[in-house]
C-alpha cells in the first residue's frame, strides 16, 4: 500500500505541475492581445515550410491546446481527490481504485487527442517534407545513444571545451608545473 501511495502521489504532483503550466497559458485571442510569435525559423527553413503551412501548424497547435485543457483539467482535479483521499489515512480502496481507473481513461484519451492532432498536423506535409521529418525523428530516438556514446567518450563533446575554475587542460585542478630540482 506504501508503493502505491507514492506512486499515486508522484504521479498527482506530476499532473498538477503540467495542468498549472498549461492553465497558466493566456487565452487566445481576444481584443488587444500582444503575444510575440514563437520562432519557428530552423524547422521552417529545415523542412522547407511556406508561411500558410506554419500557419496552418500554429492552428492546428492552437486547436489541441484548446481541445486538451479541459481533460487536463479533470486531470488535475482527480489527482487532487484522489491526493486528499490518501492523506486522510485509511481510504476506501474501491473509491481509490475508481479514482485511479478514471485517470487511466482521461490520459488514455488525452494521448489519443494528441496522436491526431499530430497526425493532422503531418498530414498538412508535402512528401518530401515527411520524409525529411522523420529524419529528424530517427535523430531524436537516438539522442539517448548519442548521449551514452559521449559519456563513455566515444564521441566526442559538442561545443566548445570546458573553461573555467576546476577545468583544466590535464583535468580538474590547476595545469601541472613542472617541478624544480632542489
């Protein structure tokens, strides 16, 4: 039952932390509003994108914001119960139960409702640009590789070498003098 509790409650700060980042996000739309656009130039030069196309991702983008929200919510709002429940000691296993089921199902939805959003979304691609995106997907799968190569110093760090105190040409510390004869 320990297990369970600290499961369920990493997972109800997990949900809360993304709802609260989410319903921080001003409305959209609205008289007056100045929200700057977000810089989508490299992947718009990278896949070839014309202005409508970005365009029609920032919609698309827009809409699932919208459509998602109020799962997001409920979300929250269950993980909160479901949080308050196991605080007071002693909870009804069938209500928990009944909880946990019901916040299964919205997340089951909500990835549901993304999957399709993304799927509209790629779909708005010409070819060549769906072939150059799942290159860059391959890339991303590989990142934890390419991170596990670099630390096992297989390959070599991106960017410029380390300065600064404690880094050193010959490792931590200061570079080694070379030493006097007595």
């Amino acid at each position: 039952m320990e297990e369970i509790y600290n499961v369920t409650k990493r997972i109800t700060l997990m949900t809360a932390a993304l709802a609260a980042s989410l319903l921080a996000q001003p409305p959209a739309g609205g008289p007056g509003e100045r929200r700057m656009r977000p810089n989508h130039d490299a992947i718009k030069a990278h896949l070839n994108l014309s202005d409508s196309q970005v365009q029609t991702l920032e919609q698309i983008r827009q809409q699932q914001m919208d459509a998602v929200r109020p799962m997001m919510q409920q979300i929250g709002e269950k993980h909160g119960a479901l949080s308050d429940l196991m605080q007071k000691g002693g909870a009804d296993p069938t209500a928990v139960g009944k909880l946990v089921l019901e916040i299964d199902a919205l997340e089951k939805s909500l990835s549901q409702k993304r999957s399709s959003f993304a799927d509209q979304a790629r779909n708005s691609l010409t070819a060549d640009q769906k072939a150059k995106l799942k290159a860059l997907d391959d890339m991303r799968k590989a990142m934890p590789v390419m991170d596990q190569a670099t630390a096992l110093s297989l390959l070599a760090p991106e960017g410029p070498p380390m300065r600064g105190p404690g880094f050193a040409p010959n490792g931590f510390g200061r570079p080694r003098q070379p030493r006097q004869p007595n």
